[in-house]
C-alpha cells in the first residue's frame, strides 16, 4: 500500500523527472537532423523513452482486486458484454475496439447516443492516476462506472447490471468467488428489475423506495463489477515497437535498420528542436499530466464570452481539467469514498488536488503517442483528422480559446514535419496480451 509520503514522493519524482527533460532540452538543442549518431544526452533521453524502461504498473490500494488474476478474466467477459446496456447492443468494446489500438476511429464516441468527446486509447493505461480526457476520475475501476450509467453511452443502470450478474450461473459464480456473496436479488419486492439513483424518473423513485441498505448492497456490486474491468483494462500493456527494436540495438552500440533516415531525424526532432519529449515523455510518451495546448473548440467563438461563462454549470465551451478535478474530489467513488478499498493515506493524488488552479482552464489529459499512427482522429473532439494537421498546429502559435495555451512557436520546415511524422508511425506494436483477452470470450 502506498501511503501520503510514498504518493507525495511520487509526485515530487515526476516533478524531477520534468526539469530533468527540460534541462536536457536546453542544453542539448543542436541537432544534426541527417546523422544517426547520438552523444550521451541524447541516449539517455532514448533510454528513458524505451519501452524497456517500462516499470510495472503501480499498485492501486483502491482497487483490492486489481491485479488478481481470476477478477481480470471475469472482466475480460464483461468488457465484451453487450447486455450490459439499456438496448443490449453496446460493451466496453463498442468504443474501446482492440483492432483500432483500443478507440473507435470517431471524432465523438458513439454508444446508444453520442458522446461529448472522443474515445482515447487503453493500452497501458494502468500507469495513469488520472482518468478521462479531464481527469474527472482518480482511479480505472471509478473510470470503468460512468459509461455504464451514462445515457450516451451505455444507458443502463447499476440494479439491471447487478441482476445480469445474478442471474447469470457462470458470472454468479465467478463473482462470488472473487467478491463474496450477492445480496437477495431475487427478492423482486426489495430489488426491482430497473433503479438507479440517475437515469429516468421511474428508475430514480423505485431507487429511492429501497432501503438504503439495499442500495449500498447493489452500487457495491456495481462498483465490484468495475473493478473486475480495471483488473482486465490493468492487463493491456503496448509491446515493443520498431521505434524501441532501434533503441535497444543502439543502446547495445548496434547498428540498427529498425528506423529509415527519415524516421531517425524524425526522432532527433522529436527529443530535440521540436520539443515533444516536454509533456511526451517516457517509455509511454506522456506525462499523465493536463496541458492547454490552444485545441479549437467548435462552441467558442469568442475568448470573452467563454471566459464569462465558464461559471456557469453548462459554460459555452469545455472547461477540461478545471472542470474535471472538482468532479473527482465530489465523486462517491474517488480514493477517499466508501466503495475504495484504500486508507486515507494512499490518496494524497485526490486529497491534495489543486481545484482553484486557472492553469488548468483548457488544459486536457496528455494521451499516448503508442500507436498514435492508428488513433485517428486526434485530440479530445476529434479536431484533427490526420497527424499532419495535428503537426501543424502545434508548428504554430494557436490563438487562445480558452484559458491560455502553452504552446510556442517551432518555425520547423515542412521536410522537418514529414520526418517527424514519419517517425511517430514507427511506435505502432499490438498489445503484449494473449490474442485470447483480445476478443470476446466464447
């Protein structure tokens, strides 16, 4: 178990781990883009991009069963499952498509409606303490609990979700195996077929007629559910890409045909003049952390009128991580809520979350570059179509739509773009997961 000085000290080591970069950067900044020779800086800064330093997945104290093996398998069944929605048509999988790197290939995700944003990938996602684009979720199994719910994606509800379990021989067997008994659900008289505390007005007063015992007997198994598809989700790991085949020949001082030219000084941009590696860092090419980085928004045609209206609790335009960390801190199943399995002291991340920061007006989550080449479309609404654009934003200054952007101008030629993009294509690998747990179980 992590407590508040571990978690503080892992906090103050990424903080470290960014000046680290950042000084390399500055101090490194001449780069001969056409020769595949790197000095000492330079090496280091691939070691640390390497898939080979890839640690295991922290422990989530929230979570006791998040690396138990048998919980994976049973969440690797309910990821699949479809009869877990209100039309039976939608799972885990409907937006999280192991063949598109674990997205969807749309701008906004569809589910029985569609979504307000996009479906970012999930493959190595078990690194991350924060969840969704704006981090409005402090753990994978309280990330895994709103699509269920929400009536734009799966539409259903937590008591039809617990009477599937219940009803189902193999998933109620595996669940109290794993969890430990189910409450009574045949007792229709206490346990209707449909209720929820959200949802429509028939579901939320049948959920206020039960006794709150029962309640908290059915949000537990609801949340025992999420926690089994954290378990499975905490299995998807990216396996080595041509990118990391040419790093670990070069760090063995190996010649390497891994990489073109091309793609080499795609790198050397990339760790170098282009600056990337700054929020990109890291064998999983992101910080985990939430950026304003000047991404359109659709809804903002004026700076003024967002910034007045960002008050509101329908504001004009998406507010992100300043939004997002507010909603965690109030969530029931945040690290310091009833249905965690943590001691206050492994939750600094939540405790001490900085909810007045105006920093973070804008700013959205930092997504992996693994397999970014097959992600499309990009940012949180899909602003982007190609990486070619996406290039071309970040080679310019954006105007500032809401908050103000980080970005500075790079001034990098159009062959400089190429060979950057070039080079993100060579970190596309299948996940490092049996071909079994990438489909749904027979």
């Amino acid at each position: 178990m992590f407590n508040t000085r571990m978690i503080r000290l892992i906090s103050f080591h990424r903080y470290l781990y960014a000046l680290f970069v950042c000084w390399l950067l500055f101090n490194n900044v001449a780069y001969a883009a056409d020769s595949s020779e790197w000095d000492e800086v330079e090496l280091s800064i691939l070691k640390m991009q390497w898939i080979g330093s890839l640690p295991a997945p922290p422990p989530d104290p929230s979570n006791q069963v998040a690396d138990n093996i048998d919980a994976a398998r049973f969440g690797h069944k309910l990821f699949f499952d479809s009869r877990f929605s209100s039309g039976g048509k939608v799972s885990c999988a409907t937006c999280h498509v192991p063949e598109k790197s674990f997205t969807d290939g749309l701008a906004k995700a569809e589910g029985v409606g569609t979504t307000m944003r996009g479906t970012p990938s999930i493959i190595g996602v078990a690194h991350s303490p924060w969840f969704f684009w704006d981090g409005r979720s402090d753990s994978l199994w309280a990330q895994a609990l709103s699509p269920l719910e929400s009536d734009v994606e799966h539409g259903g509800n937590r008591m039809q979700y617990a009477h599937i379990i219940y009803n189902d021989a193999d998933y109620r067997k595996s669940y109290q195996n794993i969890f430990g008994p189910l409450p009574n659900l045949g007792d229709h008289d206490r346990f209707p077929k449909n209720a929820a505390p959200n949802g429509n007005a028939d579901a939320k007063s049948r959920w206020n007629a039960m006794t709150e015992t029962d309640r908290n007997d059915v949000t537990r198994v609801f949340v025992n559910m999420s926690k089994a598809i954290a378990a499975y989700e905490r299995l998807l790991m990216p396996s080595a890409s041509r990118f990391d085949e040419y790093v670990a020949a070069t760090l063995q001082g190996d010649n390497s045909n891994a990489l073109t030219n091309d793609e080499i000084a795609g790198l050397k941009l990339f760790i170098g003049k282009a600056m990337c590696v700054t929020c990109h860092q890291g064998p999983l090419f992101t910080n985990h952390g939430f950026h304003n980085v000047g991404a359109p928004d659709p809804a903002s045609k004026k700076s003024w009128i967002p910034f007045l209206s960002f008050f509101k609790d329908k504001p004009l335009f998406d507010v992100g991580r300043y939004k997002g960390v507010k909603e965690a801190q109030a969530s029931e199943f945040n690290c310091l809520g009833e249905y965690s399995d943590a001691n206050e002291s492994d939750c600094a991340e939540i405790k001490f979350a900085n909810t007045k920061y105006l920093a973070t007006l804008g700013a959205f989550k930092v997504p992996t570059l693994r397999n970014i080449s097959a992600t499309a479309p990009y940012f949180h609404f899909g602003q982007f179509a190609t990486l070619s654009e996406v290039l071309d934003h970040y080679n310019k200054t954006p105007e500032d739509v809401v908050g103000h952007n980080e970005l500075t101008e790079l001034k990098l030629s159009n062959n400089e773009l190429a060979q950057l993009e070039a080079f993100l294509h060579s970190l596309t690998s299948p996940p490092a997961i049996t071909a079994e747990l990438l489909s749904a179980p027979d």
